[in-house]
C-alpha cells in the first residue's frame, strides 16, 4: 500500500547538508505550527522488513507496521531526507497517527489559506515547531527517537 501526502514540496528543496549527505531545508520563511506534509512510503509489516536493507523506515510504534520509504518504493517524497537532530535543536515535530484522516489549514505561498487532507490510515505526519518559526534557508530536521513523537491514537 502507497502513502503519499505532502503540501510544503514547493516551500522546500533537498540537498546537501554539511556531514549529513542529503538534508531538507526551507526556500522561504514557515511559520510556527505549520503542517508540512506526511512520510511517504509504503506500509510494511516488521515481519517483512527482516531482509530489508533500507534506510528509510519509520515505525509506526506498537502497530508492528512500518513506513518504507527506500529508492523504488511508491510513495515515496522528499520527507524522507529529513536529518535526525536532537529535540533542543530540531525545527520539526512529527506525530504518528492511526485511524481518522485529518485536516489541516495552512498559509499558501501567495498568502491564502488552503485545506489540506491527510486521508485515513497509518502515517506519519510533520509539523514545524509550535512556538518556533523556520527561517530561509534553515535545515528541517527532528528527533529520530521515540520519547520526542506524539504518538495519536484516533
């Protein structure tokens, strides 16, 4: 199964970050509490990814499902280039969602409002920080462990 859901591509680019390999950082200003989009990738269960060698799985906690995001899977978006950074220093939250889509409303570029749906299901969704706002130019990472993810059960 494919999960794809994203709306800040246009405000992002993907290159390379200094001792990271490829990192994600902001083309324009983002503000406080905005959501970015979902971990796209294909569902998997823990039993299938004993042969996996991908660098790109997301657990989806308790679940015993995981998210891979590896090169060839469908789904896949620039989500998962985002680095690991401790939660003192990370600019984005990400909260694993089970059950009900959701939806969101966020600033366009050209100053708007916009709607954004995240259907149902398993998934990952990115928030920048509630109380911090990115600037150009700045590096999107978050905390890779799990005592810094919301876990939502819905």
């Amino acid at each position: 199964q494919s999960m794809h859901r994203t709306v800040a591509g246009d405000l992002v680019e993907t290159r390379l970050a200094p001792g990271k390999g490829l990192g994600v950082f902001t083309k324009s200003a983002l503000p406080a509490g905005r959501f970015l989009g979902c971990y796209g990738g294909e569902l998997k269960h823990e039993a299938e990814l004993e042969a996996s060698e991908s660098a790109y799985l997301f657990s989806l906690g308790q679940s015993g499902l995981c998210l891979d995001a590896c090169e060839g899977c469908a789904g896949t978006d620039w989500t998962r280039f985002m680095n690991h950074a401790e939660p003192d220093r990370a600019t984005v939250l990400a909260a694993v969602c089970h059950g009900s889509s959701t939806t969101h409303t966020v600033l366009d570029d050209e100053g708007g409002w916009q709607d954004v749906h995240s259907g149902p299901g398993h998934r990952v969704e990115f928030f920048t920080k509630r109380k911090r706002h990115c600037e150009v130019g700045e590096e999107l990472t978050f905390n890779y462990g799990f005592s810094a993810f919301n876990t939502l059960y819905r």
